[in-house]
C-alpha cells in the first residue's frame, strides 16, 4: 500500500501528530538529559580542482583487520565531476589508509568502476557507475558497494527519459581493487527501468539481507517513488528479494530522493530528499512505514534541509543527522550546501534538537551536499564529503576542491558497531 503525502496545512499537522505518539517506545536507549559527547578531527586528504574538474561522492567503506595494529582498512571511492556540464561522472577513483587516516594511499582510477558504452534504445550511450556508497557487509565479510548507474547520450548529455539501474560492485581485499560493476536484476516489466540506490545509506540485517533504500519512477509518473528494497548477498551477487511500502509525496515536484535508513532502539528509520523540504518516517520492519513528516526544529521550526541529501549518524546511544540547511549565513552557496551540519535526533518525537547542532565541515563557498557516513571502530564514526566547485567562482569564498574526512571520536563505545 503506498504512503502518501499531501501539503495541506491540517493533513500535515496531523501527521506530524500521528509521528510524535503513534508508536510505543521500546526501551528507549537514548538518554536526551545526558549529552553523549564527541570530538572533531577535520584532515583533507586530496583534493582536485584544475578549471575542468573536481572531486564528488567520496565515501568509504571498511575492511576489519586489514589494516595496522589490527585496525581497519578504510577504503573510499569517489568520482569526478566535470565542472562544463550537469552531473557528469565520467570516472571513478580510490585512496586508502591503512592507519585510520594518518596517511593515505595516492588517489588512483578505479578502470573496474569505470564508464562503460552500451546500446541504449539502438544508440551507443556511456554509461557510468555514480553516486556510490562502500559498505562492509558483516555477514558475506566483504565490502559491497552499491550506488546507480548515470546513462549519458553519446554528447555526454543528461536527459531525463534514461534507463537507471542499481549498481554494485564488491573489493578485492586480495588484489586491493574493485571487481567489475554490475546492475543489479528487477522484476520483469517498466515499473522500475528508472531506479537506483544512488547516494543511498543501507542497513544490513543480522542474517546477511540487506534493506536497501531506492528511488524510482514509475512509467507515466513525473514524480518519483522512494521504496526499500530486501535483497540477498552471498559475497558476489546482490539478488532483489522484495520491496515494501511507496513512499510519495504530490505536490508538482519531482518527489523523493536518495532516501537513507538507519536502525536504533528497535525501530527503523528513513529521511529522505525532496526538492522543498526534508522528510522522514519510521517503520518496524524496514519496509512499511508511518506516513512522512517533514523534518522540524525540536522547537517547531523548518529544519531548511531541502534538494539535497541527508545521512544517519548511528551510536548505540544516541541517534544523529547529518545536513545541509539554509539560514547559516550561506545564501552565496548553491542549494546552502555549505556547512555540514550534524545534530542530536530525538526519535520519538522525530525532530532535530537544535542546540546539539554542530558544524561538521566549514562553509568555503562550495556545496557540501553528497557526502557519506562510515562507522570505522566503536570509537570512531566519519563523515567524508568533497568541495564540489560549482558554479564558477566558488573558489573566491575559499574552496579549493579538498576532500574532507570528519572524524567524529566517541566518548563512550559504540556498542552497535
């Protein structure tokens, strides 16, 4: 059954009343009178920018023991973006340390990851994988990365009537290099020829499913769909097993994006992009959700989080978004992108408590809106994000195309790492 939302002021209202007292608590971990307390350590490892590119989507993933001292291996992605067009991808590149950030590998191609050319419709089209998110998967022990496919016309062109699919590829812990991307299977038919897990935070289940998060437009819809998909994966092959819920908001724009779930306290959890505002919901299973609320101030003001992605920081006592918004002095950056904010949520009332709010990342005039959020060690969580250097002129407020690795050190253990 499809969850819906419509914009009028009473309807809202009652969802948003439906949200705060429709569930029961369950053994609520989070002890809001009681601050759980971090440090911030910002390093830029790389960063690009030469007039034609710069660096997006940086996000890293883990591999547990790979590294020194029995630490991890961080392993981040990242694509490029041509700075002359509109969301060009035509590479993807890697870097990796393997002393929790002290030093890093050279940034290199990722060939494996790399655009491809196929005959779309009778025409030769690149193809790229984009907008991807390395994940360890516990259960498979192996890092899958999963992310969506950007098809270009053979002018490197985005238009709006293209297939789009879920992509994934899986790290070769051995040879230090991603396997080949492949598309990941839908149901027969058009319903889901326009959707992707791009920019998209999974969850993985205890016995080796994953709840994936996707969006996609049906045939005739001119707004799109976010959904959460369970699918298999034995180390190699990401199978689709099922989807849940619709989640669809009419109001004349192009609807839901890049939604991203998370688990605390024994509930599921969903925030999602829109073009006006930022959304969320809460479900017991992961798949079949409350209606949506917009995201608000615990005080009852407009988080401001609108046409851009937001992400899930997770601790075992406490539950945190990451975002961009406007009213911070940023009306110079594209889509206020800039800063990166990171704020305590309280989930049974879902809204953000504005007196945690930090910023995570400064504003130097370039968006900071794809970003991504790994759990590296129970001390530490990250925050990895790019200064995408468009429009022209950003540079001029101080941007010069670094990529920024937060690292967000814990108090107290994360026991859900």
């Amino acid at each position: 059954m499809n969850r819906r939302v419509f914009l009028g002021k009473s309807l809202v209202a009652g969802i948003s009343a439906a949200c705060h007292h429709g569930l029961p608590r369950t053994g609520y971990a989070q002890d809001l009178t009681s601050a759980l307390n971090y440090k911030l350590d910002l390093k830029s490892p790389a960063k690009l920018f030469d007039g034609k590119e710069s660096y997006c989507h940086p996000r890293a993933g883990i591999v547990p023991g790979l590294g020194k001292h029995g630490d991890p291996r961080v392993v981040m992605t990242l694509n490029t973006i041509a700075l002359s067009g509109s969301d060009v991808f035509k590479n993807m590149y890697g870097l990796s340390t393997d002393d929790l950030g002290k030093t890093w590998t050279e940034v290199r191609i990722e060939s494996e990851l790399g655009a491809r050319v196929e005959t779309i419709d009778g025409v030769k089209r690149p193809v790229a994988c984009s907008d991807f998110w390395p994940t360890w998967h516990m259960h498979a022990k192996k890092l899958l990365g999963t992310g969506h496919t950007v098809a270009y016309t053979p002018e490197w062109k985005v238009v709006g009537n293209r297939p789009r699919d879920t992509s994934y590829a899986v790290y070769d812990a051995t040879t230090g290099a991603w396997n080949s991307w492949r598309k990941l299977p839908m149901p027969e038919g058009d319903r889901f020829r326009f959707c992707g897990a791009g920019c998209t935070q999974r969850y993985d289940l205890a016995n080796g499913d994953i709840l994936l998060p996707t969006y996609y437009r049906p045939p005739g819809a001119k707004t799109s769909h976010a959904t959460v998909m369970r699918c298999s994966f034995d180390g190699e092959t990401l199978k689709y097993l099922e989807h849940g819920d619709d989640l669809v908001i009419d109001d004349g724009t192009r609807g839901a994006g890049e939604p991203s779930i998370t688990f605390f306290d024994g509930m599921y959890y969903l925030t999602i992009r829109h073009p006006k505002r930022a959304y969320a919901a809460r479900s017991k299973d992961g798949l079949h959700y409350e209606e949506l609320k917009p995201w608000t101030f615990d005080d009852g003001g407009e988080l401001g989080s609108y046409e851009t992605q937001q992400h899930w920081v997770t601790h075992s006592d406490g539950l945190f978004l990451v975002y961009t918004r406007r009213g911070a002095n940023n009306d110079h950056v594209f889509r206020h992108r800039a800063p990166l904010f990171m704020a305590q949520v309280d989930p049974e009332r879902m809204v953000v408590m504005r007196e945690t709010e930090k910023a995570l990342v400064p504003n130097r005039g370039a968006r900071l809106g794809n970003f991504g959020v790994t759990n590296v060690s129970r001390s530490e969580t990250w925050v990895t994000v790019a200064e995408w250097m468009q429009p022209k002129g950003v540079e001029k407020y101080g941007s010069d195309g670094s990529v920024w690795v937060a690292k967000i050190l814990w108090d107290r253990p994360n026991q859900s790492f």
